[in-house]
C-alpha cells in the first residue's frame, strides 16, 4: 500500500486539511483527499481575576446572576483544588505562572518586585528603562515591558505555532496584569494610566496606539463611572455574608469618615483617576476596554486562533483595602458577576456559542484580616517586616560591625548585602545561621530556611516544594521566611494582604467553558502551572518552553 501523506495548507477559517490515504482499491494516480480537520477556537479569553479565592466562587453564589459565574459553573469544567505551586503567591507570579506553566524558580518573575542578588537592586517585574510610554505624556508607568520574563507563555507559542498569525492582546489595569500573560511576541499589552485616565502601552510593543483606543480613550469613561459615586447594588442590610459595613477591619478612602458605602467618588476623584481601580468601576471599565480590543483588532475574527488575556484588578485594590469579609468586596463581586454576564452575552453575539474557549482563574487569594481572626478567637496575627529586620540589622551590626547586612526582607525572603559582605570579607553562611537563629525566635515565625539547604529541611514536603519552585537563585534572597498560619506581613492594621503558601493565599478558581470543553467538575488537586499545559493541548500547541504543569486531562473534550 502506497502512503501519501500530503500536508496541505490550511484553509480558510481555523481549518487545517491533512493528507488522506490512499485507497488501496483506487487506482494510485487519483488519491481521495478527504479533509480531516484540526479544529481550533476562534478566541480564547483568559480571564484572571485578582486575589479571587476559590471560595468565592460558593460564598456568594446565592446572588450571582443566572448568565455570570453562575453560567461558568454550569456549562463549564471546575478544577475544584488547585493550588499555587511556589511562594511568594503575589501578582506578578501568580499571571506568569498561569501563563507560562513555569515557576519562579525557572522563568525569573520572583515576586512584583525582587532583588538582583549581584547587585543588591530592586527591581520592579514589568520595569524597563530602554522603552518609553505611548498613549499619555512621559510616565515611568508607561516603562514597561516582559523583557523580565524567562521563558514563554503559551499566548507565545500560539503566536509561534501560527507563524505569528494569531493575534495575542493582553488587558489590565495593572501593568503586570496585562504584560505577563500576554508574553514577548503579544501585539499589544495595554495597561491604565491614572493620571491621563487613558489606556496605554509602551514602546516595546508599538509607537502609537491604534486608532480604537485612542477614540476609546477619548470617551473618558473613567469620570463618566467616577461621576456616578460607588452605590451597592443592595440594601446594605442585606449583605449577609458579610460584617457590617462599619468596622475596624476595613481602611477607608482618603477624604472620608468612615469606610463604608455609598462612597461619593464624584467628590473624591479630582486630580486621581486612579481611584477607579479600588471600586467595581475599575472591572467594568476592564470590561469596556476588552470589549474594544476584541472590536477594534477583530478578534476571532479571521483565519486563525487569537488569544485576548485579560486581567481584572479591582478586585485587588478593593480587596486589600476592606479585606474578603467587607460589603465591599462583597458588592465588587456581585458587580463583576455581572460584568462577566455581558462579556459572555458579548460573546455569544460576536462569534457564536461555541465557538470561543474561556477560562477564568486568579492570581492568589487573600487572607482574613487578623484582628477579625483574633475577634473570633481564631489565632492569627500581623507581622512587621520592617521592625524585624531594623532589629536583625542591630544585632548583626554588633556582631560584625557592618550595616545594614539585611537589605530586603521583601517576599518574605531574606536578601543580604552581598557587597558589603564581600568588602569586609565576611562568612556569609555564618551570617545566614545568624539571621535563621535569629528570625526562628520571632513571634509568628514557624521557619526560617536556608534557601540552598530546603531539600533537607526538616518541613513539610508541601512547604519544601513551594519553596525550592519559589527560589530563583538569581532574584529570589537566600533565606526564606515562613509564618504560622493566619499571619502575615502587615502594612496596615486595615484590610489584608497574601503571598504565603496557605489555602487562603494559594487555593484558587479554575473554570473553563466553551469550545473543546465538556460539563463537569473535578475534585483531585490540580496546580497552576497545569493550566498552560491544559490550554496548550486544547489548541494542539506546544507547552511553553519552562511549563512544568501537566494538561488537566479531564478537562479536555
Ligand atoms: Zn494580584
């Protein structure tokens, strides 16, 4: 039997015909080409949303709409149990590690920032002086690009699988957010500016933004929602999943009493746009922007697969500043569930129920505030970083008579001054068993570890695992700080933070729905760095080159 394998080239639409074989029983001269394809969505939109715990999928699904979250569960597959598998759980990492499969051990992005070990600089993840803004006047917040990153992401090898025929576009309000996932190779990535309130991108990517943006721009649908003051949704009195709205857990805006709803943004915005990322009008302005991107770039519109990666902050900002048992962040996701009702709606009318592939996850979690644990006897409790590091500096200036010999305690890793350490030519292991002794005593301290001897420390595995795919030996610091759980490093006695290994932080949503994906729910333990692989093998791509994840088979038609 004669084999012709002919590669044909692929057709129009997101239709690829390979060869067919020939009949045996036909005469050789005339093959039957019967078209097999290799189907593809049109689009698929990655939607993170930041700091969303998994549980808030379950702790207000009594109010989400029918079309919104409540649609994700119900036509979609959840991965019930996945986890972060890296410390620290902070945004920058966690919109890597969902992109690229990889971890900071291996694609570099140790926190949002982190310390250069040869040099002892910080650095911000997405900073790069060699690019300029485009879209407002000159900002070091238009000084961005992933030239940080290590390895790709899987909106790069999509680009690459395509011959660069897809399209890859990357949207958040935080630089970072939108950057990250949409790789080195994007078309754009688009991030807000809040002086100008315009969104912008940088040189990296472009030198004048296209013209549906720019007109987008010009609707100044910042103060058209800033105007219009943050109004729940609800009678306050009928939030029951949270505490009332006036307390002592939550940080109040600047220019108020008390931190609480209804807050007159009208009177609160003049000269900071920027407050518009800590209210919902911050996802829904997200929302409009992605829904221009998708209009403006014909997204799934044309021969090929293309990717929209898209980020929604406020949930972040607002969470951070009233913590995950306020009204607040209560009323910001019974918004964002709408939100997500008219992107899907949105959808279904562009391109067709179907036919595009969603998914939806987050970058970390959050944690109770401590005061609120304590109030309810649950141990937990604030941690200052910058108090224990001032007095480990103290002690170790008396014993080696060299300042400041701890530079950075920043995620929750020790750095040390390296030069001076090299200067006064002093024991650098001595100095770490110091610092271990030392922080082993604090108040909230579980453990402290030495970065390079984690293998053998005598910790739970989960914790040895998080912390050897955390530590990057050039930008993460050699010692590694774990606190008791329900702890953290504190800023303000208000709201909360993340970026420990514990559920709160690291338990994560992981819905897909559309295209290529059947009804279902999963309960095993999954991990962040499996969802890369799992998109990766839904388009029929290769993994990104750091992807240590492995696909969710059970998530695939
Ligand atoms: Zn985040």
């Amino acid at each position: 039997m004669k084999l012709k394998h002919l590669f044909l080239i692929p057709l129009a639409g997101i239709t690829i015909t390979l060869s067919a074989q020939t009949h045996k029983k036909k005469a050789a001269t005339a093959p039957a080409t019967a078209a097999t394809t290799l189907p593809r969505p049109k689009l698929v939109v990655g939607i993170m949303v930041d700091q969303m715990r998994w549980d808030y999928l379950y702790r207000y699904y009594d109010r989400y709409q029918s079309n919104g979250f409540k649609r994700l569960l119900g036509e979609g597959f959840s991965c019930e149990n996945t986890l972060i598998d890296y410390i620290p759980t902070v945004t920058a990492a966690g919109h890597t590690c969902v992109y690229t499969g990889s971890v900071p051990a291996l694609h570099g992005i140790a926190g949002n920032d982190f310390v250069i070990q040869a040099t002892g600089q910080s650095v911000y993840c997405t900073r790069d002086t060699t690019v300029k803004a485009v879209g407002c006047p000159p900002a070091v917040e238009g000084q961005n690009s992933p030239r940080n990153l290590l390895t790709t992401t899987v909106t790069d090898e999509l680009r690459l699988a395509t011959n660069f025929r897809s399209k890859v576009i990357g949207i958040a309000l935080k630089d970072r957010g939108g950057i990250l996932p949409g790789g080195h190779t994007a078309n754009a990535a688009y991030w807000f500016e809040d002086k100008s309130g315009n969104w912008i991108t940088s040189t990296y990517y472009m030198n004048v933004l296209p013209q549906w943006l720019k007109d987008f721009n010009d609707q100044k649908l910042p103060e058209t929602y800033l105007k219009q003051d943050w109004i729940p949704a609800y009678a306050l009195d009928s939030y029951v999943q949270s505490t009332a709205d006036i307390n002592r857990y939550e940080g109040k805006f600047k220019g108020t009493d008390t931190p609480s709803l209804p807050v007159k943004t009208s009177a609160l915005y003049k000269n900071n746009l920027g407050l518009i990322r800590s209210t919902p009008y911050g996802n829904t302005l997200t929302l409009d922007m992605a829904i221009a991107a998708i209009n403006g770039e014909k997204l799934g519109q044309g021969d090929v697969t293309d990717f929209l990666a898209v980020s929604f902050s406020s949930t972040d900002y607002v969470g951070h500043q009233f913590g995950p048992n306020s009204i607040e962040i209560e009323d910001t996701y019974l918004k964002l569930d709408r939100d997500f009702a008219s992107l899907f709606t949105f959808l279904d009318a562009k391109l067709g129920k179907g036919n595009y592939t969603v998914f939806l996850t987050a970058d970390h979690g959050a944690a109770h505030n401590p005061n609120f644990l304590n109030d309810h006897n649950i141990p937990a409790g604030m941690w200052s970083s910058n108090t224990v590091r001032a007095e480990l500096n103290k002690y170790l200036l008396d014993k080696y008579k060299v300042e400041n010999l701890a530079i950075s305690f920043g995620n929750y890793q020790v750095s040390l001054n390296n030069a001076s350490i090299k200067y006064a030519r002093l024991d650098e292991d001595a100095i770490k068993k110091d610092c271990i002794d030392f922080l082993s005593k604090q108040e909230g301290v579980a453990y402290a570890i030495d970065m390079a001897k984690a293998q053998t420390a005598n910790i739970p595995d989960e914790l040895r695992t998080r912390i050897i795919n955390g530590y990057n030996v050039e930008h993460s610091g050699v010692i590694q700080i774990i606190l008791k759980p329900g702890w953290y490093d504190a800023y303000s006695k208000t709201g909360t933070t993340h970026g420990t290994w514990n559920p709160y932080d690291a338990h994560i949503p992981l819905v897909f729905m559309g295209w290529g994906i059947p009804h279902g729910r999963l309960n095993r333990e999954t991990h962040m760095t499996d969802i890369a692989a799992t998109v990766a093998a839904l388009l029929h791509i290769q993994a990104p080159n750091g992807c240590i994840g492995k696909p969710i088979v059970e998530a695939l038609k």
